[in-house]
C-alpha cells in the first residue's frame, strides 16, 4: 500500500480555512519566517477518507475479534462512553475556564477519585499521570518526598523488584534516581520469601509488585510481605496492571500497600487507540496525600475547586488535571457496573481458568495452580521436538483469526505465551480460540512448516526487524527514499517480548 | 447493564470443565487477611440510558468554548477540528487496538505513525520522531533526558517566557534523573540571547517556547546560537500551528524540537488526552523515549512498518532503558495526522496566516496598552486591562465572553495583563464584541 506521502499531488488540497473578508495580513519578521514548505500530504477529501479507511482494514482492534493480549487487558470498549466522551461539555471545555464553568467536569473528577479510592482501598488519589508507566514514576517521587521529610531520602536507595516485573518497574526505578534489588520467584510463582527477606533492610525505599502478578498468580505470601518492608520503614508500590482480577474481591490498601496505580485503559476500558491514549491515576494512604501532584480536586460542600496550595507536594507530572476524555470513558464504564464490579473481575478469572483447563495438557505449564485473570503458557517443548516456538505459535494464531497473546514475557519462562482473554468474551469465542490453539500443537508435529512460515493471507508476511533495526529508515525521504526490498535480509531472529 | 456473555449454562459447563463447584473456589490463593468481604461501597448500576442522562447533567453544568464566547488560548487553542478527524478516530480497528506488537496484524497503525512521524519531520525540519509522547510538558522532560545523556552535563536551563506548566513538568522530573534547572527571566516578554548565553555555560540544553507563553515572537535563531555557542542543545517548544508561517526549529540550529499537538487536530477536553512531539537530529535517535517506527520488508520483499530500535526501550533494557514508555497517545497523534493531511501546506499557511491576522485585527480593535507593545506576536498578545485582570474576566463572562487568561496566576507583577488568544475560529464581529465588554 502507498504511503499518503506517495498519493500526494501538488496543488491538491481538502480543507479550506475561512478567511475574513477585508483583513489586513499581517507580516511575520522576515528573519523568522517559514523558507521552504512542510511537505504535507497533497489529498483530495475522497482520497484521504480511502487512504485511513485501507489503513484501518489492515489493522486488528478488539472490535475486529478476540485479543487475549496478556497483560494488557483487551476488554469491550463501550460505545456509549465515546458519546458521552464527546458532548460538547466535556470535549470542548477549556482546561483554563474558570471553576465555576467547569463544575460537572470538577464534580466529575471528584467523584472518579472517591470510586478509585473505594476500589483500591485507599485514601487520596490523584488522576494525573498520563499513563501506567507515568503512575509508577509518579509514585516513586511521592517515595522519595516521603522519605526526604523523614530525612531518610539519602540512606534509602534501593527499590525491589521481582523478576516478574513489567519492564516499566525497573525502567521507572532509574527515572526516579533509585537502584534495584532484584528479588526471585519461588518454584510455585510466588516471591520467594527467603530470598526477600536478605534484601530489605534500612537501605530499602520500597517494593514495587503486580499481584496477581505477570504470572497471573495472587502472591500467597502477601500480608508476610508487606510486614517485612513494613517492618523497615519501606513502602509497597502496587503496578494495578493486572487489577481487572481483583475488583471488589481484594483491595491493594487491604493487602497493604501503600501507592497504587491503576491503568484506566486496561481494568476500565479508555480504548487504547493502537498505543494510547491511557491513564494511570494512582491512589495513596494518608500519609502520603500531602506529596500527591497539584492541583488537587477537592469538595467545598457543593462546589468543586482546584487546590494548588499543598506546600509538600512533588510538582505536576503532567499538563492540566489529566487526561480528562479518559476519566469520562472510565467513570461510565465503572458506573454501569457499580458494586457488580466484582463480577467483572469473577468472570475474568472464570475465563481465564477455562481456557488454562483446555489447553494444560496441549501446551506446558510451568506453574501448576488455579490461575486469576491470566495464564502463562511455555512453548518450550514445541520448539525442542518441532522447532516451533512462541513466536511461530503467535504468528499461525493469526491464521485462525486471533490476536496472539503476549510472548516472551514473563521473561523467568522460556517461549512463553501470556493469555488473558478478560471477561468480556463468550464461551464459543474461548472454546473456538482453544480448539485453535489445539490445532496449531498438534499441527507442529505434523507440519512444523504451517507455523513456521505464518501468518498466511495477510497484508505482509513476517516483517524483517533487524533489517529495521540495522538500516533505520523512519520517515519518508520524498526523491530520496531508498528502496528497502532491493537490499539483503537481516540475519537473525528477534525473540523479545512482545505485549504488556 | 452488563458487557458480560456468561450465561448459567456457560457458567455450570465451564466449572466442570476446570473441576471446582463454584466461581469461590477460584479464589482459593488469596488469603483470608487481603479479602474485602463486603460489597463495594458504590452507587448501583446504571442502564445506558441513565448514564446518558447523568453524564449529559454533568456536561450541562460545563461553559464550553461554544456556550461562552473565548478567546482563553495560553497552551490549548480551540482550532476548528474537521469531520474527517472524528471519523477516522472512530475506526474500530485503530480506536479498539493496542500497542502495534504484532506488526503484521498493525499494519495500518504503524504506517499511519510513520507518515505522522514524517509530518512531525517536515513541520520541525528535523531528521527523526518518535510515535508521540503524553503532551506538551513530558516532551520537555524526555528532551532533557536525552540531552544529559548526550551532553554529559546535569543541568538545564529553560525560558521563564516556557509555559508555566511544562516548566513545572521538568522540575518534578529534574531530581530522578539527577538535574539542576536555571530559568532565565524574560525582559519585556522575550528572552535576551545574551543572558541566555550566560546561563547556557556547562548546561546540558536551553529549551525555550516559540512562539513564546505570552505569543510573542522570541529571536529564535539567536536563542539557539546561543545555546549552540555553550554547546548546550537548543530545544525548542513550538506550536505545530505556527510552522506554516514559521521558520522550522531545524533550520535555525535546533538539536530537538517539542511541542503540545492539541492544536493540530485534538479537541480540547479539559485539557486531555491529547499529544506531544518529540522530533531531533538524527544522532540522538538511540538516546530518545518512546516508540519508534520503522519501514523494512517482509521475506518477499513487500515494504511493511515495525516498532523499531526497541533495544532502547523498558520491555527489553528494563533499568537500562531511555525512558519508562509504553502507552503513548497514538491515536491522538493519529489525529495529528488525519488534520495535518486535510489541511496540507497551503492550509496551514493559511491558518496560521488568518489567526496571525486576527490577533493584529483584535490588538487594534481593543485599543488596550499592549504589555509588551515592541514585540511581534502570532496568534496571542497581552494587554494591560488597567485593573486586577480577575476581575475583568469576572465582568466579560457576565456578558458571556471568557475574554482571555489572566498572566498574574504564573507571572507576579502581572496582575492586570490579560493573554487573548485568536484562533481561525474567530470572527472579526466576534473580535468587536470582546472590545465592547472590555471597553465597559
């Protein structure tokens, strides 16, 4: 398919700005003015609508079919909350207007905070941070003000992190100016206690840990754990990316953990447009709800204001109050459920469960227990009698109609394949996604080549990532645009994580 | 209401399938110390017609830029956003997709981010972008990221004509990744080359706001000969609007060029979600947060498009990683691209043209005493109100008009200077109303 680039044609335009009859133009300093033109895309209306329709047919949403995207939580994305995303009131308010114009948005936020506070058991919360990721960092500075007031920011240095972890844990640690101390899993996929218990002393700030965790296996040891960083003075940092398994059954403060975040467009349903948008709202204990970000959102009787007079707090890590469109989709999604939240995160686990008992005996499983909302398969013994691995697995899937789940992460399993297909999907879709899967093991040993050489039908074939790597071509370079089939294939295989 | 398919009969067939009795029983590892044991203490569910009602009560008491006349800019600018942008943004296949992991079922996610990427390159001058980042203020933090690591050097200095907001932004971030940050003051609304010069020496970046917070044109080229002649790295934050009238950062010598995109394409929404740009030289590709994609070929040779030099990212470098990056906001920056495509050059020359002509239509049209009266604006200038600046805004939206952002809130001293800003959106007999009430 061309790139819009390609369709282009000088003179050729679609939008048309008004221009006021009789206004004078005005003159930008000459030393400052644009030289050459942006060579912007050229279209027609037609041609631009056909041109991001053929794009969007050789894309794959939730609404396209099932995405068990380990992880990441690919649930029904409500239309209704894309309508009320849209009324004028909310989209076309002005982050400036004045508080008394924006009080159903205000009242709106208030009230998203006191059900996340609710849900996660704890005190404060700010809706702030752009994302999961920008959550984790976020937390990680109320950590250190925290210790900073006690005048322990200098003696506590280290955060602890299992092996586990989603690569946003570590790579937040460094953000924050922390070090890690990487903890082990134990043999039934909980953190192994012993080899905590050595780790965790003066010097330890805090544990960062995703319970359920990428396993999708609830810490058994968890209250012991929270005593051993308690018992320090350190801080329990909860990664929510794996909450859908636990609403209303078991709430991060009751597990006691002190900072949560929660990903808005995972456990609540903000559609994540192909990568974003997201929102990482995190909810804190007393505590530390005078280090949270500015402007708070607080509750004067009936009226709604921001607060920007909280003298301790560590600074704004994003514009405005957040992505307020996010907190309008996630607010109505947690509203048509209301208490029955806790049946949204029952049936995910039921799901999940069923598609683990269909497919133990067909893939292996490397932590034999009752799962929550996700499941970690390994294909490590397709690859050793068959050469098929994780990788194959994923891309025949695509044959069949799926989305893969996640692979190659966690990374304590070889050839892993992370499968959580939420609670959202019918029987048939789980039993049809199943069968599928079935199929693919058995055809590795049948004809290891089916999968090897998949997907089949699609709009490319396997893409060469190192090449893509090795000869890096990011834009498009007009006259100069080198032609990428013309030159050898890339040696060698990419098997990293591939989700989360 | 309910988005579950369960039905009793699933229920009872998928229990015997996994071996237990009840949906309880799946819950047998968590301990009994970590149980709620109660319901939630939420409101009860609501139908979809009720959330209609309640939402749209909640938007009822909102004064949004169609219910009072305004001329509020001062980072987010109310642009016309064309059809076509919401059409394609309610594709179900970008709309309901995640991360593009699988590039050969993400193809149309991934070559849309290329041809954004290409857009961003073209409007900045600039040799590589990344996917996009969360908005305007975080750009500036990842821009400091990158300049520490390639220059070695631990502090940054940013205009204090920088938006309030992003210059907070760097601050709270400033500490983790170990940085020292220096404002220059500005003097009559623009930034004086020589004391940027000053500031400049041993800092890892100078990033400064073109145009600047209050519109007023700065003396970019000299601003980033300055930080070039300290060996800082000169980023500048630009509005994407302006850079069809505007020279490109590129072709003054800037090292990186950020900016907020809500103007291009997003609606306002309170201030989110929306984009920001993050595009540089192409020698700190390997030093920049975020997703990248990349163009390579299949075994047949077709071209397709890829996340590429992920070796720079958390999932695989973990602690070692550029930045904590995962989710952006491509569909967002999508819309970048959707509005940027319908506009083409010629409209953003012109858009950029008539809101620059409306706002010296309306500077005349007011008559107030310009703040900073030597200075060349683009599409915002501050006036002198000749009171406390609250309390004229207070008077106009008695009269249905948000006539402008108050300066005094960030800048001490400048309590009776109102930021009017002018979009296309505006109308001459608009510009003549807001005169009228300030006149008052």
């Amino acid at each position: 398919m061309k790139l819009i680039y390609e369709k282009s044609q000088p003179g050729r335009r679609a939008g048309r700005p008004p221009r006021p009859a009789g206004l004078a133009a005005a003159e930008v300093p000459p030393e400052l003015a644009r030289s050459d033109p942006p060579r912007l895309p050229e279209l027609a209306e037609p041609d631009l609508m056909r041109h991001f329709t053929e794009l969007s047919t050789r894309n794959f949403g939730i609404d396209t079919g099932f995405y068990p995207l380990g992880s990441c939580t690919m649930k029904h994305n409500p239309r209704i909350n894309e309508r009320l995303a849209a009324l004028p009131g909310f989209r076309d308010l002005h982050p400036h207007q004045e508080e008394d114009g924006a009080q159903g948005a205000l009242r709106l936020c208030w009230e998203l905070q006191e059900v996340l506070a609710e849900i996660t058991g704890l005190d404060a919360v700010s809706l702030q941070p752009a994302a999961g990721s920008q959550g984790e960092l976020t937390g990680l500075l109320l950590m250190r003000a925290h210790f900073a007031e006690r005048g322990e920011g200098e003696q506590r240095r280290k955060v602890v992190i299992p092996d586990t972890a989603h690569g946003t844990n570590p790579a937040s640690v460094t953000m924050a100016g922390y070090e890690l101390t990487p903890v082990k899993t134990d043999p039934r996929g909980n953190i192994d206690v012993e080899d905590l218990r050595g780790k965790v002393d003066e010097h330890t700030a805090g544990l960062m840990l995703t319970n359920p965790s990428t396993l999708g296996l609830f810490d058994e040891n968890i209250e012991e754990i929270a005593a051993i960083f308690h018992r320090v003075g350190a801080l329990m940092y909860y990664d929510g990316a794996n909450l859908n398994a636990v609403c209303g059954i078991s709430r991060p403060g009751d597990m006691g953990f002190d900072i949560v975040h929660i990903n808005l467009h995972k456990t609540f349903s903000q559609p994540h447009g192909g990568g974003g948008p997201g929102g990482g709202p995190i909810a804190v204990g007393k505590r530390l709800e005078p280090f949270l970000p500015v402007p708070a959102i607080v509750r004067d009787g009936k009226r709604f204001r921001l607060d920007y007079d909280r003298p301790q707090t560590i600074g704004k890590v994003r514009g405005f109050l957040g992505p307020f469109g996010v907190f309008v989709r996630s607010y109505a999604f947690i509203k048509a459920y209301g208490p029955r939240l806790r049946e949204m995160s029952a049936v995910a686990v039921l799901n999940a469960n069923y598609l683990l008992a269909r497919l133990r005996d067909a893939y292996e499983l490397p932590y034999d227990r009752l799962c929550m909302h996700e499941f970690v398969l390994s294909a490590r013994t397709l690859k050793r009698e068959h050469g098929v691995t994780a990788t194959d697995v994923a891309k025949r899937l695509m044959d069949y109609g799926f989305h893969p789940p996640t692979v190659y992460f966690p990374l304590v399993v070889p050839e892993a394949l992370m499968i959580e297909p939420t609670e959202t999907e019918a029987k048939e879709t789980l039993d049809e996604f199943a069968d599928a899967m079935i199929a693919i093991a058995r055809e590795a040993a049948e004809d290891p080549e089916l999968a090897k050489s998949a997907p089949h039908g699609r709009a490319v074939g396997r893409l060469d990532e190192v090449k893509a790597v090795k000869r890096v071509v990011v834009r498009y370079l007009f006259d100069e645009h080198p032609d990428l089939s013309a030159e050898p294939a890339a040696a060698g295989v990419v098997e990293a994580p591939k989700g989360v | 209401m309910s988005y579950l398919a369960l039905t009793d009969a699933d229920l009872e067939a998928m229990l015997e399938t996994i071996g237990v009795s009840t949906v309880e029983e799946l819950f047998a590892d968590l301990p009994a110390g970590v149980r709620l044991g109660r319901e939630l203490d939420l409101a009860p569910a609501m139908s979809e017609q009720e959330l209609n009602a309640y939402f749209e009560t909640l938007a009822a008491e909102n004064l949004h830029v169609g219910a009072e006349l305004s001329f509020l800019g001062a980072g987010m600018y109310d642009h016309y956003v064309p059809a076509i942008v919401d059409a394609v943004l309610q594709r179900g296949e970008f709309l309901t997709a995640y991360t593009p992991y699988q590039p050969e079922l993400s193809q149309g996610v991934l070559q849309a981010i290329f041809e954004y990427q290409t857009a961003i390159c073209e409007l900045t001058g600039m040799d590589v972008s990344n996917a996009s980042g969360y908005d305007g203020t975080t750009v500036a933090a990842d821009a400091c990221f990158i300049a520490k690591h390639a220059t070695g050097r631990s502090k940054v200095v940013v205009t204090e004509a920088t938006n309030p907001q992003v210059r907070q932004v760097v601050k709270t971030y400033a500490p983790g990744f170990g940085l020292e940050v220096v404002e220059v003051p500005h003097r009559d609304g623009a930034t004086d080359p020589d004391e940027l010069r000053e500031a400049a020496t041993d800092a890892a970046c100078v990033i400064f706001q073109h145009p600047n917070f209050f519109g007023v044109l700065e003396a970019a080229p000299d601003l980033a000969a300055a930080a070039n002649d300290a060996e800082a790295l000169p980023v500048a934050h630009v509005d994407p609007l302006s850079l069809g009238v505007l020279q490109a950062p590129g072709n003054y010598g800037c090292a990186i060029a950020i900016g907020e995109g809500q103007a291009a394409g997003n609606y306002l929404s309170y201030g989110g979600p929306h984009y920001g740009f993050l595009a540089a030289r192409s020698e700190f590709i390997r030093r920049m947060p975020g997703r990248i994609v990349g163009e390579t070929t299949d075994a047949e040779g077709n071209r397709g498009y890829v996340l590429t030099l992920q070796t720079r990212e958390q999932h695989i470098r973990r602690e070692k990683a550029t930045s904590n990056i995962t989710t952006n906001q491509t569909l967002l920056a999508l819309a970048g691209l959707v509005y940027l495509s319908w506009l083409g050059p010629e409209g953003l020359h012109e858009v950029g043209e008539t809101c620059m002509a409306l706002a010296e239509h309306a500077k005349e049209r007011l008559g107030l005493p310009l703040a900073f009266p030597e200075r060349p604006t683009f599409k915002e200038f501050a006036v002198r109100v000749g009171r406390p600046a609250h309390e004229v805004v207070q008077s106009a939206r008695e009269c249905g008009i948000q006539p402008g952002y108050v300066l005094g809130r960030d800048y001490p001293g400048l309590d009776d200077v109102l930021l009017v800003a002018l979009t296309e959106k505006r109308t001459p007999e608009e510009i003549d109303r807001l005169a009228e009430v300030l006149a008052a």
